[in-house]
C-alpha cells in the first residue's frame, strides 16, 4: 500500500509541474517545455533581472524553472538518480531553491507576489515536498531525510 502511494504522490507532482508549464506557455514554447526526456531542464522566463541556476544535473532527473516578473531567482540543483524538481514563480522579488540528492525525491516550489522565499533540502529516499506561497513577505524552509516522508507547506495572504 504504501509503494502505491508513494507513486501516486510521484504522478501527482510530475502532473502539477507539467500542467502549470503547459498553462502559461504559448504556442513557440509549448514543443519545449513539454517535450523532455530523462536529465533535461527545461527554463522559461519573462521580464527582467531573473536569475536561474541549475546545476549538477544527472541522468533520469527532471528540473522545471519557470519564472515571470522582476528580480526573481531560482535555483535547483540535484545529485542522485529518478529526482524531479520544479519551481514556479511569478512577481517581485521572490527567491526559490530546491536542493535535492539520492533516490526518487519531488519537490515543488510554487510562489506568486512580493519578497516571498522559499528553501527545500532532501536527501534519502522516496520524500516528497510542496511549498506554495501567495502575497508579501512569506518565507518557508522544508528540510527531508530518510525514506518516504511528505510535506505540504502552503501560505495564502
């Protein structure tokens, strides 16, 4: 039972990421930010002063970046093998970073607004974790080791 859990939250973040992609982008970005194979990053930005950083990526690992607004930056970095990461931005002033290593760990950053921050740490195994952030000033830090631990995070106004 909890195997088949552990997919079913793994389907659900690999979904999320891949529906908010698919919702803001327009007809030439489309073919790209949907068509990835294992290992391959897809970035997307618009306005100005954003700053995207991936790095270490290793084959069968996802990283989603995408970012519209003003000085935003994210940042994903993974090592290990079957990790998938997202972040999602909209706004002023927000910072996100994911930093993920071992074995088929989610994670997701969601942020709209002003001065928002956002942190997920994993290591281990099987963990997955969601921050969602709306309004000012919000900040939020997950950090996850050992095997099959879930954390949702959300901040609304």
């Amino acid at each position: 039972m909890r195997c088949a859990r552990k997919i079913a939250t793994g389907m659900m973040f690999s979904l999320l990421a891949f529906l908010l992609v698919l919702s803001s982008a327009n007809a030439n970005e489309l073919a790209s930010s949907v068509d990835l194979a294992p290992g391959e990053l897809d970035i997307s930005q618009q306005q100005t002063l954003s700053q995207i950083s991936p790095r270490h990526l290793q084959g069968d690992n996802l990283a989603i970046v995408q970012q519209n607004g003003d000085h935003l930056s994210g940042a994903i970095s993974q090592t290990g093998t079957e990790l998938e990461a997202f972040i999602i931005q909209t706004g002023h002033l927000n910072t996100a970073a994911i930093d993920q290593d071992g074995f088929s760990n989610y994670a997701g950053i969601i942020q709209s607004g002003y001065n928002n921050q956002a942190l997920i740490e994993q290591g281990g195994a099987y963990n997955s974790a969601l921050i969602e952030q709306t309004g000012s000033d919000k900040s939020s830090s997950v950090t996850q080791s050992g095997r099959g631990v879930d954390v949702l995070v959300r901040q609304y106004r």
